[in-house]
C-alpha cells in the first residue's frame, strides 16, 4: 500500500465527486470509505487505475447511500400513512405475540408449549420435560400450533383463564431456576393488569411478587435448595411482599375469588411470618379448603395435607393423603410430603424410604440432591416411639 500515492489520490477523487454534484460531506463520507476498502483489497494486487477504482467505489457508495435513503422515506411515508396501531401494540409487541400464542384455535396444551417456546424462550426439549412427553413429540406439537395459527388474526380475543396460565407456567420455569424467565413472566403480568380490570390478573401477578421475594434466599452459597422453613428471612425482598400484598388486598375486595388470589393469600400468610415458627397455619389450612373447594386439584390436596399436619398434627395430615395416590401416581412430591409427616411423626424408617423414593422420581438434580441429604440425615435417627 503506497500511502503517499493515496494522500494524492484523495482529493482528486474528492474533486471529480463533488464536480458531479454530490456534496461535500457525503462525498467526503463515500472517499473514506472507498480508502478502507483500499486497505482491505490492495495489498494482494494494486488495480492498475487507483484512482478510476477509488472514484467507481465512492461512487457505488454514494449510490447505495442514495437508494438507502429513499427506502427510508418510503418507509417512513408508508408508516405516516397507516392506522394508528391498537392498545396492545402501543403496550408492547411481546403481550401481542403472548395473545396470538394463546390463540381460541388453539388447545390449550398447544398454546401454552407455543408460548413458552415463542415468548418464554424455552427450548422443545425443555417443553417437552414439563409436559412429561418425548421431544418428538412436543416438537410436532408446537409445528401443528404454528400451523394453526398461519393466516390467523387476532380478531377474537384470547381466553384470559388460558393466557393467566401460560403466564404461571413460564413464572414457574423461572423461579425454579430460571430468574430471567421469572421477571420476564412478572413485566406480561403488569402488562396485562394495566389492560384487565379482571380479579385474577391481580391476583396472579401478586402470587408472582409474593414467591418471586423470596428469591434469595431459595438457594445456599453452594446453590444447593433451601425450603422455605429454613430460609433466611432477612434475604426476602420486603417491596415486592408490600407491592404483592397491596395487589392482593384490592383484588380480594373485589369479592370474585379465584385459585390466583387464594394462592397468594397463602403465600401472604408465609411471607407475613416473622419465623417458620410463626406461621398461621389455621389461616393457611382455611385458604387450602376455599382452593380446593375451587379447582379440586390433586396437588391441592396434598398441598393442604401439609396444613393439616402442623395444624392438626403429623398423623392427620398423613390420613389427609389417604386416596391421593390413585390421583398422583408416582408424582414424586407425593412421596416428599408422606416423607415429611413420617419424619415429624418420629417414623424415621419409612420417611427415609420415602425421601429416597421421592429423589429417584424427580426430575430435578436440585430437588434429587435436597431429598437425598434429607434421607441421609435420617439413617442415624432413632423411632420415635
């Protein structure tokens, strides 16, 4: 490269731009480019006209430049001289596509993997882990679903019950590790609050603050689990319990109770407590019964059997499991809370058995790793008699 043939060549090649009536600060742009990509090109062969090859580059730039332009303006007037767009997509395209997901021409077992893979960012295997089926399977799930949705519009608006539970779903896949996916899941929930006056849209995104404080302290220096009875109060987020619990109070006074708002009076009731110790479990247990009366979920039931057991004492909650397991299968949270009540009932024999039976059916390696400690811990325990 002959820097003194180029510190030549520069304003001849300036000159013949400007003579053609581009202007200076363009031209002057175009030249500089036309000189790096003579850096990049010359030093394998000099072209045998520097500066014919200098002004033909400048020019090409120019006219790129000129060509990017006026697509600009056609943009730009193309933009000027469409609708304005409607209150979702001034909110953010992101709840758009969150609706379009939650489509009414789709199941809701398809809207809820779409979305969690278009919005929630979760690979198909991943789906296909939570919904306990075979990637293949999943992936042609989730290709029927967008399938679907080809040639769709958003003219009918999406079930906000389908909508609400996508939104706890990606929450979940977050606080279960994934804090990203956590707030991202809390931002479509405000979203949505500030476009529905419906109870439950409250009620949800109080549920999400109420768990999403307690963040911190879910997870040792070592990342192992902490439950919640051994978790370091002073770790929780004492705004997001304010803000969840205020969120809560006006839903609730609403009088349109759904399964959200009770579960976040449950998990009101927990953050409130100063200590485990301390906790109104006859508050919690009186929720667990409007929430079962509600939704007769099986995890319910066994959610409420854990009440029972510190209200009424580890051998009730133990006969509060009775006929869960035809309703659970081998779900492993089954076996954790049998393990649980055997072990505050002082039978360490079959609580060990049933930590490790719990461990060996999770799918999870930090759950797999709490409940094995916990049967370790036990081995050397005596009955209790």
């Amino acid at each position: 490269m002959n820097d003194a043939l180029l510190r030549g060549l520069v304003p001849q090649v300036l000159g013949v731009l400007v003579r053609r009536g581009h202007d200076f600060a363009t031209a002057e742009d175009a030249v500089q480019e036309a000189l790096l990509e003579a850096h990049r090109t010359w030093d394998e062969r000099m072209p045998d006209d520097p500066k014919g090859w200098l002004v033909t580059v400048a020019t090409r730039r120019l006219i790129d430049l000129r060509r990017s332009e006026a697509a600009r303006r056609r943009r730009e007037e193309a933009v000027l001289s469409e609708p304005p767009p409607g209150p979702v997509e001034q909110a953010d395209d992101t709840l758009l596509l969150l609706f379009l997901c939650c489509h009414p021409a789709l199941s809701p077992a398809s809207a809820i993997a779409l979305t969690l893979r278009a919005v929630g960012g979760l690979t198909t295997r991943e789906i296909a882990e939570a919904f306990l089926v075979p990637e293949a399977t999943m992936a042609q799930r989730i290709s029927r679903a967008k399938r679907t949705l080809s040639g769709e519009a958003l003219s009918s608006p999406a079930d906000i019950a389908v909508v609400l539970r996508v939104l706890y779903l990606v929450f979940n896949e977050g606080y279960a590790g994934r804090v990203d996916l956590a707030a991202e899941a809390i931002r479509l929930t405000r979203l949505l609050a500030r476009e529905s006056a419906e109870p439950e849209v409250a009620g949800l995104l109080a549920l999400m603050l109420l768990h999403h404080a307690r963040r911190d302290a879910r997870r040792d220096r070592d990342g192992a689990l902490v439950t919640l009875d051994d978790q370091d109060r002073s770790r929780w987020h004492t705004d997001e319990i304010a803000e969840g619990v205020r969120i809560l109070t006006a839903a609730l006074a609403r009088e349109r109770p759904g399964e959200y708002q009770v579960q976040a009076a449950i998990a009101a009731l927990h953050d409130d407590a100063p200590t485990a110790a301390e906790t109104d479990w006859v508050q919690i247990l009186a929720w667990y019964d409007d929430l079962l009366a509600l939704t007769g979920n099986p995890l319910v039931a066994l959610n409420r059997a854990v009440a029972v057991g510190e209200v009424d004492g580890p051998p009730a909650g133990l006969r509060a499991l009775d006929g869960l397991d035809a309703a659970l299968g081998e779900h492993h949270r089954l076996d954790a809370v049998r393990a649980h009540l055997l072990e505050r009932a002082g039978r360490h024999d079959e609580a060990r058995a049933s930590y490790l039976r719990a461990a060996r059916r999770t799918t999870s390696t930090a759950e797999r790793d709490h409940l094995t400690k916990k049967a370790a811990q036990l081995r050397s325990r005596p009955e209790v008699r």
